[in-house]
C-alpha cells in the first residue's frame, strides 16, 4: 500500500525536522496564509481555495525563513519544488524544500541554486546563511529577530509582516531613507504605529527625530494614500531621495 503525504509527513517530515534542530515553536504545520481569492457571483461573494503551505518554518515568532512541501512516497519530491517555492515567494521566504521521504531537494533563493541534500538544515545554518546573503552583522542579526509589538487579537497578515521585516533589514543595511508601497487598505498605517497597533521596534507614532532607529537620520515614508506620495505622511519629500525601495505584493 503507497504511503500518503499525510504519511510522509508524519513518518519522515517531522522526525528529520526534529533532528535538524528545530523545535515545536519554530515549525508551522499546515500553516493557512490566506483566505481564498473573492469571487463574486451573480447572487452572492465567495471564497477560492487558501493557501496552506504543509510547514513554514520561523527563526522566532516574527521571523519566518523558510517553506517545507511534502509529497506521497510513490511521487518525486520534484513534484512538490513549484509548489514550495511558489509559496515561499508569496511569503518573501528565501528557502524552500520539498520532499516525498526519500529525497529532499532545496531551492536557494540568495544563490538561485537547486539541489538535492541528504537531511533538512538547521535553524543556525539557514540563519547563517541569510545574514551572509543579506550582509548582516551580528549585531543588526540580533536587532532583526528581536520580536516587535503586536496587538491582542490582532495578528499581522503575512503581506504585513514581510513588509515589517523588509523596512526593519533595510534600516540595519544603513539605509537612511526607506520608501515602501502597498496597496489601500493594507494597513499602512497601523504597521508604521501611525495610532497604531503594529509597531516596528522603537517607533514612536511618528519616527522623524535622527536616531529613532539604528543609524543616522532614519526615516520612513509611507504611501497611504492613492497618489503615491503626494502627500507622504513625513521624512521623505519626493520618492527620488529613498535609498532602499520596496514594493510587497501577494
């Protein structure tokens, strides 16, 4: 009898995790990431399938870094690499693997490399491996995993999270100006503390004195608004003085 993929994750997924060095609190299991696309209908709105990767795995509660498919024994752990890596794009993830049990093959998104390994690497290792892609001292490693402010009942989407950790890596390279767009409606306002509930570390509800976060005279420009950055709400006048870009779709 063929063994499922709810097999191979059991049997092989979990136990090979384990030995890797990771722990309850850093593996996601069936981790749902979306609600489903609206549709509307001739009479009422519905929902398309979720997202649901099998495993995401995070360095901390606020710091996913990498993205697990499994598949059934009798399929190659290839079948599930689109999938894996598709996903790990969604959530801004730059590993992704997939098995079937017997095989594990790894995508790198730092070196776009492909390839089969012999067991899952370690928290350390994967971190290792970002700081040196992301060229990240230790000391700005530290400040990135350190766990920001969330609301009770109120926990970021994964669109807002990327966008959190991507200002916060920006900040710590050295950039002095961080220009971000999202689309309305996506909270743009609440991730920057502008009376807010998600916070990056150390803002205040508006950043704009130099030292607030690390570096000399850090700001952060927010596009809350449909014309973008007509009215940026502080610290950048025009979208040509940003040093570090970022645009976060899903």
């Amino acid at each position: 009898m063929s063994e499922t993929e709810a097999d191979t994750c059991r049997k092989y997924v979990l136990p090979n995790l384990y030995q890797a060095g990771w722990t309850d609190e850093q593996i996601n299991e069936q981790h749902t990431f979306t609600d489903g696309r609206i549709i509307p209908t001739s009479k009422k709105i519905r929902r398309g399938p979720q997202k649901r990767a099998d495993y995401r795995l995070r360095l901390t509660r606020d710091f996913p870094i990498a993205i697990v498919e499994a598949k059934a024994s009798y399929k190659t752990a290839g079948d599930g690499l689109q999938q894996a890596k598709d996903y790990a794009k969604i959530l801004g993830l730059k590993f992704a693997y997939a098995t079937n049990g017997k095989e594990i093959i790894e995508f790198d998104f730092l070196t776009g490399q492909e390839r089969k390994i012999d067991h899952f690497p370690g928290p350390n290792e994967l971190w290792r491996r970002l700081k040196q892609g992301a060229k990240l001292s230790d000391q700005a490693g530290e400040q990135l995993l350190t766990p920001y402010f969330h609301q009770p009942k109120k926990e970021p989407r994964y669109y807002q999270q990327i966008a959190i950790n991507r200002v916060i890596e920006a900040i710590l390279q050295g950039c002095q100006r961080v220009l971000q767009t999202m689309a309305t409606g996506t909270g743009k306002a609440v991730r920057c503390g502008v009376g807010g509930s998600t916070m990056y570390p150390g803002a205040s509800a508006r950043p704009t004195a130099p030292g607030t976060f690390p570096g000399p005279g850090n700001g952060i420009s927010v596009s809350a608004r449909r014309g973008l950055t007509t009215e940026p709400l502080y610290c950048l006048p025009t979208i040509a003085q940003a040093t570090h870009r970022s645009k976060v779709s899903g």
